[in-house]
C-alpha cells in the first residue's frame, strides 16, 4: 500500500473518531427496508455496518419489515395482495402469513446474516414478553393493521446489556389471541421513544426529503420540526413521504435526539450518516 493511501485511510478513521465517541454507549433504533433489504448485495453491506456499529460501542436495534417477501408468499399461495391507501389490507388469513413471514423467515435470515458478519443477534417481534401492544387502526378498514398503544422495552434493553443486536419483526398483540400487522416506520419510532434512543433512521429508496422530487440534486440536508407544516402545505412533504416524516417529528418531540431519513440505495449510507461528517439523508432536529 502506498503511503498516501494509508494516509487517506488514517484520516477516514480520525474523521469517525468523534462521532465513535459520541454514539459510544447510547443506542439508535434503525428501520431496514427499502432496496437494500432486496438487494442481496446492499444488504450484506448493512449487515457489516451494523457489525462495525456494535463493535466500537454503539448499541444497534434493527426493526424490519418484510413487504415483498409476503407478498411472494401470498402470490405463492394464490392469494392477492391488496392496499388501502398504500397499507397493506390485512385478513386473518393473510395476518398468518405476515406472521409466518416475518417472524419464522425474514426476522431469523437477518439474525443469521449478522451471525454470519461476526455479530451476536437476537430475533424478537412484538408478541415477545408482550413488547408491542396494538389496538385495531381507525383510520381506515385495514383489518388486523394496528395502531401501537403501548411499548415495554424490557427485552430489548436486556439483548443489548447482554451484547445483542435486538432485530425486531413488526407484529404486535391486540389482546385475546389477535395479532395485529404493524407499519414498521411508526414501529421503528415507537421503540426508538421507548430506549430513548439517541438516533432513530429511516431506510428508504430515496436519497431524502428534496426540494424537487425529479432533481436528486436537490437534497435538504437538515430539516427544523418547525418548517414540517410549511414543507408539507408546499408540497415539499407529499405522498409516501408525509408517514415517514411523522414517524421522524414524533421521535424527536419525544425525546429521540436525531432522526433521519437516509437512502439505503447507498453503499454503507449508515456508516456515512453514523460516523462521517457528510451525514446521509435528511436529518430532522
């Protein structure tokens, strides 16, 4: 190796020595879903990034969806997957498979994967020691889509004293033997306001919240909860969006430090918000 590559390298790891010192010991909640839980590739970067993240001290709790392998799974079957509003309709038929899919196949391949890196993991979903409790969602019909009333986060903070990367399937209990399918963003959020975590980020499939949805160029860096009502009533904040940026406005009204939305198209995107001073994404402050 030549001595202005070493060069290089020292300084890329003096550069991540302030933010190692600052995340060491404090806990973030990151949600993983988008391309990079498809392509086999980003994700074996993910799992390196949360590996690495654990390694120097920084207690990693990963929540996850699963949406195109139970929709996979439902065409399997021969059943159609359908969307209200861009929420997955969910019957008690198709809850079994929600449940089967993300706690007996998507939640155990990560835990293997991040084994497999070298990390400990711990799968859990919400049913586990009654972590997540949900109530039926109002909003619209959805079936057993719940809306989360209430987070214990007993058994995630004791995989995390004990060493463990806590991976968290998004299911929770309604009471009486129902199961509710729960929205892994708000999931992810709500675990994040239970640990008071001091970062909670978002995976998604775009770089950010942009100034012009067309113009990736247009990237908005950092975003004040104050501006939110006006970047929405612009239009700035539209669509799909508008959930995610709520999940990220109610995490830091409630005691998360940062939240951000970050593109998980993006080689090793955690590692470039977690310990860089780039940052990746949006950051909501």
């Amino acid at each position: 190796m030549c001595q202005q590559n070493a060069l290089d390298k020292a300084a890329i790891l003096m550069q991540a020595l302030p933010y190692i010192k600052k995340y060491y010991g404090k806990t973030i909640v990151i949600k993983y879903g988008g391309n990079a839980m498809v392509s086999e590739e980003l994700k074996e970067m993910v799992m390196n990034d949360l590996v690495l993240l654990s390694f120097v001290g920084i207690h990693v709790v990963l929540v996850h969806g699963g949406g195109p392998e139970i929709n996979d799974m439902l065409k399997k079957t021969g059943k159609e997957s359908r969307f209200v509003n861009g929420l997955r309709y969910t019957d008690e038929e198709t809850m079994e498979i929600v449940q089967m899919v993300l706690t007996g196949k998507v939640n155990k391949d990560l835990v293997g994967l991040l084994h497999h890196h070298g990390g400990r993991a711990l799968g859990l979903c919400g049913l586990d020691g009654g972590m997540i409790k949900a109530e039926k969602y109002s909003k619209d019909d959805l079936g057993l889509v719940g809306e989360i009333t209430m987070v214990d986060s007993t058994l995630i903070n004791d995989a995390i004293s004990t060493g463990y990367i806590p991976v968290i399937a998004t299911i929770a209990s309604g009471g009486e033997d129902i199961v509710y399918n729960i929205n892994a963003d708000t999931a992810a959020a709500r675990i994040a306001i239970a640990l008071g975590a001091a970062k909670l980020i978002l995976m998604t499939d775009i770089r950010g919240i942009m100034r012009d949805i067309n113009d990736e160029n247009s990237l908005i860096p950092e975003v004040r909860l104050s501006e939110v009502p006006r970047m929405k009533s612009s239009g700035i904040i539209s669509g799909g969006m508008i959930p995610k940026v709520d999940c990220c406005v109610e995490a830091v009204r409630r005691g998360v430090e940062h939240a951000n939305i970050i593109d998980g198209r993006i080689p090793h995107s955690i590692l470039i918000e977690m310990l860089s001073d780039d940052g990746s994404g949006t950051l909501f402050k």
